[in-house]
C-alpha cells in the first residue's frame, strides 16, 4: 500500500489531513493562513509536535508566498513575520518542536543581509529565506525520523540480543507515526525498523483516551502496514504486563514526546506517565522516542512544562461514523453520543509529564542517550552545540538557594567595570545601534549612560518572559550582572512539589529570583534592596523602537513591546541607577542589593519565596554561618509614571458560587434560579459601601467571569462568578476583614442558604513612603509586590511609564521616561541610605 501522508506540500500550497475523519474517511483541509493552522492544530485535526511544527512553518510560507504581508522595509516586515509566527505558536505552546520551528524562523529572517536592497528587493529576500527555512523543516524530519528507528532498534538489539527465536513484542501509546511526522514516524518509527529487519513479534497500541489517537490512527497505520497488532485500552496494560510478559517476550514500551526537558523528564498524551511507572514495576524497557529539536534543553525538569487542559466534552462526549446493521461502515454518517452524566466535573489535562527516574533510553537522531552515574540524562554529547551559549546555566557554578539553605554564597568574585566602558559589552546582548553624530542638542543631552540603558532595556524586551516561564531572561540577567558588571550573583531557586530534594546543588527546581551584590565585600551587610520583577502577562509583543527619519534616538523616540513598561523599564533604569552611583563614588557599594523576582504577575511566589528565606533565616540564631543582610529599605520598581507613590489598594477576591433547585424554566415560582440570586447578590455587592478612605478612595469590585445553568429552558441549579476587589478601607491588616463581613452581610441578606463564598486571600491598603523632595505623588489601584516582602524596613514605590497601557497591545514608553526613571531611583536610593 501507498505511504501515509499526513502533510502535502508544494510551494505556495498546504494541505493537511484531518486526523479527526481518519480511519474511515481520507480528507485533506486546504490550510492558506495562519488562522486555518491554528485552528487546524488545536483541534487536533493534525497533532504530533514534528507535523504541528511543520504545518505552522509552511501555513507561514504559503501566506507569505500569496502576498499576506503588506509591510514594506525590513523592519516592518520583520515585525509582521514575528507576530504571525507568536499567534501560531499559542496553538500549542506545550509543543517544543513548535517553539524551536519560531525561533529558527525569526533567526532566519534576521539573518537576511538587505544592506544596499531597495524596500521592495529586502521584502521580497526575507519572504524568500522564511520559505526555504520552512521547507527546509519538512525535508529533515523525514532524514530524522529513520535515523531515529535505526538507533532505536539498534539500542534494543543490544539490550536483548534478538534473534529469530526470540522477537520482540513492544507497546506504544497515542500515535508516533507518519501521521504525526513528515513520514515514517518516531516511536512507531522504531517499530517499523523492527519490523522491517525482522526483529519484531507484535505490537500493541493503547487507544489513548480521550481522543482515541491510538484506537483511530495508530491501529490504522499498524494495519495498513500490515504490522502485527492488538488493540488495547489504557487499562488494560497492567493487566497485559503481568498476565502476558513471558509469553509474548514483551520487551519495550516505546513512546513519543512532545518535550524532553534538561534532565530527561518527558512531556506527551496522557496516559505516558501510568505505563512508565508499569513498565518499571514488570522490568520492561521504557523508551522515548524524540528529535532532538524536541529536546529543550532551557527548561531544567518537568515542573516548568505548561499542561495544556482540553475542554470537558472530549471526555463526556465521543463521535463516530454509524455502523450498520451488517456491520458495515457508513462514513456518509456521523453521530456524537453522550458517554457520561454531563454535569459532571471533568479534568482533561492533555499531556502529563514522566520523570526521568522512569526512562531507560531516550532516542534521536543522532543517537540514544542513556542516564549516567548520577542517574540522569546528559545531552551534552548529542548536542554539543546547545551546550555553548548562555544555556549553561548549571555550569555556571551559582548555588541553589532554597528557603532552608537562605543565601549561600560563592567566592567568585569579579573586578567591578565601569558601565559606560565600552569593554563591557558582552556578545550576549544586541545592542540598539544609535546614530554617534552629535549634530543635534537633543544628542548632546542625552545622558553618557543612554546607549547603555536602551540596550539592556531592548535585551530584556527580546526575551520572552511570561509568567511561568521566566527562566530565559533570568539567565541573561545572570549573565549580564556578572560578566558585564562583575556582580556577585546567585539565583534563588523557588520550591518545587518535591518537598524532599534539600541538595543545595540540585538546580531541577526550575525558576529562580535573581540576586545579585554589587559588592563582595560583606554580603550580609546591605541595607537597601532595589527590586522589581521579570515576569510579564500574554502575549508576547515584539520589541519596537520609533525613530526618526535619521536613525537619531531622541528623548520622545518612543518604544513598545511586551514588558517595556512593566516592569521591564524598572529592571533596566534600576541596574543601570545602580551603576551610575557606584561609578560616581555617591554611594558605599556594599550597601546595595540588587532582586529580580519571578511570578509578581501571577501570584507573587517569587517576592514570597525571598520573603520566606529572609525572615525563617533570620529567625534561625543558632546558625553562625548564616548571615543576612537587614534591609532598612525596599525600592520596588513598578509603572507610576515616574511619580513615587504613596501606597496602593490592597486586594482580594475569589469564587462566589450560588446554589438553586433545578426545574422546568415554565415554573419559575415552584424552583430557585441560581443565576437570578447570583445576579441579584453582584448587584447589591457593586452598589454597596464596601470601605473607602481619603487616600485611596472607593473598594471596587470587578466581576471578571460569571457562568451557570444549562440551557434556556432550565431554572439554573448553579451559577459562579468569579470577584477581584480592590480593597480602599482599613489598613493592610484589616482591610480585607472588612471586606469579607460586608459581602457576607449581603449574601445573607438576598438568601441565608444559597451562597458560598470561597475566598482566596487578601490584604487592605498598603502604605509607602512618598515624602521625599522633588516627586510628584500618587497612589496606585493596582497590586504589587510590596505586600509579599514581609519586615520592618521602609517601602519606595516608583517607576517609569503608565498602568494603564501596561497590560494591552499598545505597552510603551518614551526614552524620556527611562531615563527620567534613572535619575528617580538614584534619587530614592540615596535617600533611602541617609534616613
């Protein structure tokens, strides 16, 4: 029979099968844009993280090729080139293969020399390197995947020595084969290898609930390849294990992956993790079939993977074609049929993760790794070339530093640079290239420390940084404050769920706060710490600076991108305040410490994590060896549009659930809607007096989802809304107290039963200090990290650009506000010393 192809291709023309049909109906979806790719592969009409790669680089391609981008000048198209290649790449961000096709793409369109090209001419070059690159794609995962079944049963060779007498029987799980690939596949790959140099007995293939790839496509390719096969369903492998083992010579469970991480743990279809942790219990090999562009050697353990959650109907609900009387088929016809109560609740992650403990073999292209002595994966030798930038975290010699071990230091220590010498720059960073012509006045008044700020300020902006996934720009931040300014530096790795790792070298905890001492000179002894976070919301927008005609940076030149303002715009003019004081000798540089954290967006677990290593060390007298600084003040870098903040609201929220009784939506007086209620309780709640005081004004109250019922016809039985308030009365103690006694007031007052109110926390206002000469004041209606820092020491609250474009498309600021915000933090920390 024909060869499967998941992908057809040719220039200017994609289309791609839709896996959803198969195996009784052969269709092919023509894809032309990037939002036909996306919806293409988040709803599995094509999966597997090769073909999910290959078909959102070629839908690219053939948007390209047809003439989508209007943009004219490389800059321009560029900037088009990178958003539509972010857009595809939340399709399916659990998928590294995806990532690595977007970074390999927007590398190669800066790689275009358009030196001496017209618009016209550089355009039409650019679109011609994208296109070749994404063709390129296709070709060498087809090479890869049959080097990956050549090793792969090579490896299994070794193992068991197969002879004729002895084949192999293997399992595999969700599908790995050329529908998930260019072609020939990865783990079912291996299998066809097997196969083909007869070394295989049988194979059995899981149905992989709850989309069935292994029922629908793995058993389709078994058969059509007429491999011999047996269906099973996810649960039965115990039982196969156990009852058929010897019988059958089952040797191996061979599975793909979505991502290989640094240590080995494994992300794929659920269901992976239950047959590793089986397959280890029976003595049967466990092996993960992977590209090495699957392997993202940035991530450090399986903690850090984003699991994507599917939508409860693929587990209540199944489709299929209609099968006749006679047995036959009628693809003509397809029916969806409820398979569970559906009220009930579901959880659907659609991956989970294997550990590394698990895995006896992870196969490529370029070889099988194995775990080492120390009992994990080293990929260094595979892939040397991944191993030789600033990738080499771990190598790094920074200590682990965890809430039990608090604030380990090392002894090495650098000759402290100047910023402004020009031997300084480090190839880690691309810095803006400024017109050095001092033609206008605006140049000549630029301060010495400008070029400098905007290139840390881009650096930072070009590193994608969402929460969660902020170890990147850690990294560089590392980096740069030790080998650029000769910092003493160390990252504070925050707890993962295994609660039983306490090595102080075990860097698998993945993110980390930054610290960092200008001084090596006693690190328990400073007294003022400047902090702000790295983590910024979705989506990432890419860097972009407005400039004249004549390249010339001027104090209004105006730059946007994802976390230009917050709080990326306070890291930059914080390090670089930092440095101009110490180069001025205005300051001891021993009485400075420098925090970047992580999470400040999302929960505030990176500021928690330093908070609890700061005060539980503190506490611990007995330990002479343990020495900490005690702050007298935190400088906090946030955007208050250069105006130092006197405080701001506190909050608190959570998840307000009404309960009714369900009935025919014709009797409204025999049952109780729960919508109704709930909607009577919110409006009570916005239009009470829930606190308010003269600074900080009126509590607010945000209703950001509600949801309830079932359908128009039935009295709702539940209903939720879920709250976010901002809290103006009491103090930081208090203020949430107050809150929770006037909602709970309310909700009695429309129905004493029907309510429950699930709050997640809170605080009341919090105070800063803002009488310091020559800031204007304000006071913030948004959240911070001041709270999360717990202590006795002074609060500053400062920094460039506004809240209010902080979070939307169009996030930006002027050169202008940096470096007013520089001279604004100088300002503070000098300050903040004499008090």
């Amino acid at each position: 029979m024909s060869a499967l192809e998941a992908i057809k291709y040719t220039r200017g023309k994609l289309e791609v099968l839709d896996q959803l049909r198969l195996p009784h109906e052969h269709h092919y979806d023509e894809v032309s844009t990037s939002e036909e790719a996306f919806d293409c592969i988040k709803a599995m009409r094509v999966r597997g993280a090769p073909a999910i790669a290959i078909v959102a680089a070629l839908a690219a391609s053939v948007e390209l090729h047809n003439g989508s981008c209007t943009a004219t000048g490389t800059e321009h198209v560029i900037k088009y080139i990178d958003g539509r290649l972010d857009y595809l790449y939340e399709s399916r961000p659990t998928a590294v293969d995806l990532g690595n096709a977007v970074k390999l793409l927007k590398r190669t369109v800066r790689d275009v020399k358009t030196e001496g090209l017209t618009d016209a001419e550089a355009k039409k070059a650019i679109i011609k390197a994208f296109i070749e690159a994404s063709e390129e794609i296709l070709a060498k995962d087809l090479k890869t995947n049959k080097s990956i079944g050549a090793f792969g049963a090579k490896w299994l060779q070794e193992q068991y020595k197969i002879t004729d007498d002895s084949k192999i029987t293997v399992i595999t799980h969700c599908n790995t084969g050329s529908l998930a690939t260019s072609g020939h596949g990865t783990a079912l790959g291996i299998i066809r290898t097997l196969r083909d140099e007869g070394l295989l007995r049988h194979a059995y293939c899981t149905e992989t609930r709850p989309y069935n790839q292994g029922s629908r496509l793995t058993a389709f390719e078994l058969v059509h390849e007429g491999i011999p096969s047996t269906l099973i369903t996810d649960s039965m492998a115990a039982a196969l294990f156990r009852l058929r083992k010897a019988e059958e010579n089952i040797a191996a469970v061979i599975v793909g992956a979505d991502r290989v991480v640094r240590n080995g743990d494994t992300a794929n279809k659920i269901g992976t993790y239950q047959l590793a942790v089986l397959a280890k219990h029976h003595g049967i090999k466990f092996m993960v079939a992977a590209p090495t562009t699957s392997i993202d050697v940035d991530t450090l353990t399986g903690d850090e993977i984003e699991i994507e959650q599917r939508k409860r109907e693929e587990l209540t609900q199944i489709s299929g074609a209609v099968v006749n009387v006679d047995g036959s088929i009628d693809t003509s016809k397809s029916v969806r049929v409820a398979i569970a109560d559906q009220r009930i609740g579901v959880w659907n992650p659609g991956f989970d993760v294997t550990p590394h403990e698990y895995i006896d073999a992870i196969v490529t292209e370029k070889g099988t790794a194995v775990k080492g002595e120390d009992g994990k994966f080293h990929f260094e030798d595979l892939m040397p070339e991944r191993f030789t930038t600033c990738n080499l975290l771990l190598l790094w010699g920074t200590t682990l530093l965890s809430p039990s071990s608090a604030f380990v230091i090392d002894n090495n220590h650098h000759q402290h640079p100047l910023i402004g010498d020009a031997s300084s720059s480090s190839s880690s960073i691309s810095p803006l290239q400024i017109s050095t012509s001092s033609a206008t006045a605006n140049k000549q008044d630029a301060p010495s420390y400008r070029k400098n700020l905007l290139s840390l300020h881009k650096s930072l902006i070009e590193i994608p940084s969402i929460s969660r996934t902020e170890q990147e720009v850690g990294k560089f931040l590392l980096d740069y404050l030790r080998n650029n300014l000769g910092y003493v530096v160390k990252a504070q790795f925050l707890e993962s769920s295994d609660s039983s790792q306490n090595d102080d070298n075990d860097h698998s905890q993945g993110r980390f706060n930054v610290l960092a001492w200008p001084s090596s000179h006693n690190l328990s002894s400073p007294r003022v710490l400047v902090t702000s976070h790295i983590d910024v919301v979705p989506p990432f927008i890419p860097y972009h600076i407005s400039t004249p005609e004549s390249d010339q940076v001027r104090s209004d030149t105006f730059i946007s991108g994802r976390g230009s303002v917050d709080a990326k715009a306070s890291v930059a003019a914080q390090m670089v305040a930092v440095e101009e004081l110490i180069r001025a000798k205005e300051v001891d540089p021993a009485d400075l410490m420098l925090l970047f954290v992580v999470g400040e967006e999302i929960s505030g677990d990176g500021m928690k994590a330093f908070s609890t290593a700061y005060n539980d060390a503190d506490k611990e007298k007995s330990n002479k060896e343990l020495e900490l600084p005690h702050f007298k003040a935190a400088i906090y870098g946030e955007p208050t549009e250069n105006k130092l903040s006197c405080g701001h609201k506190g909050h608190t929220g959570g998840m307000l659930k009404a309960q009714g009784i369900a009935g025919h939506s014709g009797y409204p007086w025999l049952f109780k809607s729960a919508t109704e209620i709930l909607v009577k309780a919110l409006a009570k709640i916005i239009d009470a007096d829930l606190g308010s005081s003269d600074r900080y004004g009126n509590t607010t109250v945000n209703m950001g989802t509600i949801s309830g019922g079932v359908a128009a016809n039935v009295i709702p039985k539940e209903a939720q809304a879920k709250l976010a308030i901002r809290v103006a009365a009491g103090n930081q103690s208090t203020g949430a107290d107050i809150v929770w006694e006037a909602v709970d007031k309310i909700l009695k007052e429309v129905d004493q039963e029907a309510f429950t109110m699930e709050w997640t926390g809170g605080y009341g206002p919090v105070e800063c200090y803002c009488d310091v000469d020559g800031f204007e004041t304000m006071v913030a209606s948004y959240g911070t990290d001041v709270p999360n820092f717990e202590g006795d020491h002074v609060s500053y609250l400062y920094g460039p650009g506004s809240i209010l474009v902080a979070h939307g498309d169009d996030e930006g600021l002027k050169v202008g506000d940096l470096e007013t915000a520089v001279e604004g933090y100088k300002t503070l920390i000098k300050h903040a010393l004499a008090a």
